[in-house]
C-alpha cells in the first residue's frame, strides 16, 4: 500500500510542479510522476534535516519541503530530458 500512495503523491507533486514551473515541459507523465516521487522523498529528507518532519496535525511545512523539492527537480529532469530527447523529436516533426 505504501507505494500505491507514493505513486499518487509523486503524480500529484509533478503535476502540480508542472503547473507552477513557466512555459512547457516536455517530459511525459510517467517521467513527471517519477520526479514527482524523487521530490516527496527528498523533501522528506530535507524536513527531517530541519526538525520538522514529525508535527502534531497536518505537516504543512514538510509538504512545502516536497513541493519546493518536486519543484526544483521537475524543471531540472525537464532540462536533462530534453537535452537527450529534444533534437529528435525536433527532427521528426
């Protein structure tokens, strides 16, 4: 069960990344899922780090950790998929 939500935390994460991040991504949806999934973790990482990981209610401040992170890495994984996919797409339409 554990990974069926980090699934839907991971596809929820990237999509909302795509979202915020400006202009057009190019990653497909399974890609950004996993990002998405790469940035919940990381933004775990990062609030234990900071001493919030574990508050009493709704984790707001650890979910802003994820988002940021999901953020950061969306726009990055984007970069990176385009530099090794872009020009053949480019060729082909």
């Amino acid at each position: 069960m554990g990974w069926l939500w980090a699934i839907i935390v991971g596809f929820l994460l990237g999509l909302i990344a795509k979202a915020i991040i400006p202009g057009k991504q190019h990653s497909p949806l399974w890609l950004t899922t996993i990002f998405g999934m790469l940035g919940a973790i990381a933004g775990n990482a990062i609030a234990g780090a900071a001493g919030v990981a574990a508050t009493p209610g709704i984790d707001w401040s650890r979910h802003a950790f994820q988002l940021v992170a999901a953020i950061i890495i969306v726009a990055l994984g984007d970069m990176a998929y385009m530099a090794m996919w872009g020009n053949k797409k480019r060729q082909r339409a």
